[in-house]
C-alpha cells in the first residue's frame, strides 16, 4: 500500500506473506495487525491464511495456524484455504491444514469441496492428501457431479484412477443422467474412457447407457466431433456383436506374455515361432500385453531383445499408452513416462476431554489435563511442520533404523526360502526317479510271473512220461509190501477179467 510520492511503501500482512517472510509476519501482528485480516484491495476477499495457500507460503501458514487463524473463513466464491490449496496444487499447504483437523468437506457456492477442486485440476498428490485425510469421496456438487465424474470431464485420468482404487463409484448419473463414460466421450478424453471401460465389468451397460436426452456416448461423442472416442467405441461394439472373434487364442505369445509366462515366451522367440514385434488382430504386441498387466520382467527382456515400444494398436495406443491406461506406474516409468509417488503420513489425534464436573479439585485436575493434551497435541503438530519443511527427527532416525533391519530380516528370509524351494524340487526331483524305479521293478517282476505260471501249466512231453513212471513204481511197491504183511494176492482187473 503506497502512501504517496517520496514516502516509504508500508508492507501490509498480506504483502509479507505472499513474500513468506515470517519475521515480518511476527513484528505486523505485534504491531496490532490482525491473523484474519480480510484483503480490501483483492476481488476475491482474501485472508493471510487464503494468501498463504495461495502462494504455497508454508511457514507462513505454520505460523498462522499457530496463532488460531480461522481455517473456515471463505471468499465470495465460498472457497476456503483448503480450496484454494487444493486449486493451487500445493500439497505441503493442504497437508498442514489437515494436521491441524481442518474440515475437508466444506462445500463452496458450487457445492464443490476441496476434492472437486483438486481433481479439476489434475493434482494427483493433493487428491491422495485429501483422502488420506477422510475427504467424502462420493459427495455431488450442484451438477450431481462426483470428484470422479470431474476428473472423467476434464482428463484427469491420474486423478481418476486414485479415485476408483479408493472406492468411487462411476455406475452413477450426474443430474442430466449422464454417466462417466458421457462426460469423457463428450470432451474426447479417450484414456480416461478406456480406463472406465476397463474397470467396469458389464461393458454392454456403457455402449447402451442414455442420458435424460436419449444420447449413449457414442452419440455423445459424434455430436461434439470426437474421432477418437467413436472409433474407440465402434471397436468395442464390434467386439460385443462378434464374442467369437473378439479374442482369438491364435496367439500363443501374446498369451504368455498376458499370463506374465516369460520362459514361454523366450521359447517361442529363440525358436523362431513368433516376432518380437507380432501383432494380433487387434494390433496389439507382446509389450501391450505385457505392459496392461504389469508384468516388468517381461517389458525389460522385450526392451533388451530390441522390441519396438513405438508400435500402435487399432485404437491408436503404444505401450506407455496402455500402461497408463491400467495404472501400471512400473511399466510407466521403465517406458519413459513414470513419476515418483510421494506418500504422506497422516496422523489424527483426536482427544476428547472429560466433562463431569463435580468437585473443585477434579475441576482443577480436568483443565490440567485439557491443558497437556492441547500442549501435546501442538508438540505433535509442530513435529509435522518440523518435518514438512525437511528437518528429520530422533525418532525418524530410529524409524529408519529398525525399518533397515526389517528388510534386512525379510531379505534373509526370501534367500532361506529359495533355498528351501530348491531343496523341495531336488528332492521331488528324486522322488520321480524312486518312484520310476519302483515301475520299473514291479513290471520286470510281473512279467517273470506270468512266465512261471505259463511254464507251470503247459508241462513237457518228458515231464509227463516220468511222472507215469514214478506212479507206476509206487504202486508196485505199496501192493508188495501189503502182500507181505497179510498175506493176500492183489492182482488186476484183466488178470481177475481173465
């Protein structure tokens, strides 16, 4: 604010806080300025605290929070600073808002909360921040719209995809009964349609859904000239009217490489049964399989082999295409298009004091109480802002410490493991042999026993003539020594006949 021609220009509180400049912050307030000091010079009515969110001014808005500002004051707009963070992308801003248990579902004109805001916007790490912090997820703005049907109108499939792994639901309609799939078809956001495709199971209940007007989305699409969108979905209605073609198992690589099969898959490749780059009928390659289902050992020994990553399908997708498509953030990244994934750890303490009042000393006792629990809940406050702003505590020094010995454990136990799977398959291994074996011997044995009782029923011509022989000479014997002790005469039949 300038005083005039030749004067000094007075910083005012606002000034020195999109400057982020907590010691002056600190002299104007002492000076009488106050923390919820409403901006006159600014269209959108702006508090220090608005400011702070505005300009990403996180030590400001430390400071602020410390001195009570008001987390819920709101512009003409009826945006709050969580709104205003939210829009911004300033992810440090909304997480300190939430430490100190600001209320994320604070509706402005619009009826748009602080998700609304983030997923118009596209600012992923903001959306993980909020849900993270109990954000309502399926609240409807004055449109009926869902933080997921905003993402789906303006491409946010980043955004989108967060919300559905948190449980959005995208079966509703909007106030004009329009789906999901509407909105992305009519403003030609093809990936997010094809990921809402892929996550809903009945696909014949997106080609056939009608708003209040009677358009599906493909008519949605030709209306506003979206090419992309109507090829897409004449594929997909091809597909629903031709099942018997829609997936030919004509392809047995890009069937390993769906199942995540890598050995099969070096096996049809070194064999010379299939290119490294064979399409199916639908264009698609190995590394679109591959890179759909998440499979990096697969999408790295293709890269190595010199697989083309460049190649479209009919819908006009590259693998990175795909992988984004499914949310696969390691294929992504290994194809050139990866982010690193922040996570933010919120922690809630939510204390409620006793209210029984019945002697002056319990009285006394309680407001000691009350008063360290809103020390302890500052000290862990400021414990968070300590480390939003880099700093590492003992604490976080220990953490690490033990989280290092845990994966050192599990690293050791993996290696037991695999030693103990190898020992498993050596010893099954040889019990294949054993039991191989025992066929073996069993058979031979089966066989020498069918020879003995061939041999034993089919006796030979000599055999027999010794056998009457021997019969012969017995019975001679036993009638002589008979004769010999009664005294009786045995003759035969033709000699009595006689």
């Amino acid at each position: 604010m300038t005083q005039g021609k030749g004067q000094q220009t007075t910083k005012t509180i606002h000034d020195v806080i999109r400057a982020n400049n907590v010691k002056e912050l600190e002299l104007i307030v002492g000076r009488g300025a106050s923390v919820n000091e409403v901006d006159v010079h600014s269209d959108d009515k702006f508090t220090p605290l608005h400011w702070a969110a505005f300009s990403g001014s996180l030590e400001c808005m430390h400071w602020l929070l410390w001195q009570h500002a008001d987390m819920d004051a709101q512009t003409p707009k009826g945006w709050t600073a969580t709104h205003i963070a939210s829009i911004r992308g300033h992810e440090a801003c909304v997480q300190a808002l939430i430490n100190n248990n600001v209320n994320l579902n604070t509706r402005d004109r619009r009826n748009q909360t602080s998700l609304h805001m983030a997923c118009a916007h596209g600012n992923s790490f903001v959306v993980h921040a909020l849900l993270r912090g109990g954000a309502d997820i399926n609240h409807q703005d004055i449109n009926g719209w869902t933080p997921a049907f905003t993402a789906a109108y303006h491409g946010r499939l980043g955004c989108l995809q967060m919300l559905v792994k948190w449980g959005a639901k995208l079966d509703d309609v909007d106030n004009e009964g329009n789906s999901a799939a509407h909105l992305a078809a009519m403003e030609g956001h093809l990936p997010c349609l094809k990921y809402i495709v892929s996550v809903t199971r009945d696909i014949a209940s997106i080609l056939g859904a009608r708003n209040d007007q009677g358009d599906t989305p493909k008519s949605v699409a030709e209306q506003f000239s979206k090419e992309n969108c109507c090829t897409y979905l004449d594929a997909l209605e091809w597909e629903q009217d031709n099942p018997e073609q829609a997936e030919n198992l004509a392809f047995p690589a890009h069937v390993a490489a769906y199942n995540g099969d890598l050995d099969h898959i070096k096996l049809l490749v070194e064999q010379g049964v299939v290119n490294i780059n064979e399409r199916d009928e639908r264009g698609g390659t190995l590394a679109h399989k591959a890179a759909g289902q998440g499979h990096i050992d697969i999408l790295r020994w293709l890269i190595d082999m010199g697989a083309s990553m460049d190649l479209t399908t009919q819908s006009g997708e590259t693998p990175k295409d795909v992988a984004r498509r499914f949310g696969q953030l390691a294929c992504l990244k290994i194809l050139g298009g990866g982010t690193d994934k922040i996570e933010t750890n919120i922690n809630r303490n939510q204390n409620e004091p006793s209210r029984s009042r019945i002697t002056p000393k319990e009285e006394e006792r309680h407001r000691a109480k009350q008063r360290y629990e809103e020390l302890e809940k500052q000290f862990d406050i400021a414990k968070k802002n300590y480390r939003q702003l880099g700093g590492q505590l003992e604490d976080d020094n220990k953490r690490d410490i033990i989280e290092q010995d845990l994966q050192k454990k599990i690293e050791e136990i993996d290696a037991q493991l695999t030693y103990e799977r190898l020992k498993r398959e050596k010893r099954e291994s040889e019990l294949d042999e054993c039991r191989h074996e025992i066929a073996r011997l069993i058979n031979t044995l089966r066989s020498m026993e069918e020879k003995r009782l061939q041999s034993k029923h089919r006796p030979s011509s000599e055999t027999r003539q010794h056998k009457s022989k021997k019969s012969s000479t017995t019975t001679s014997k036993q009638s002589r020594r008979i004769e010999k002790e009664t005294g009786l005469v045995f003759m035969r039949k033709s000699s009595l006949n006689t």
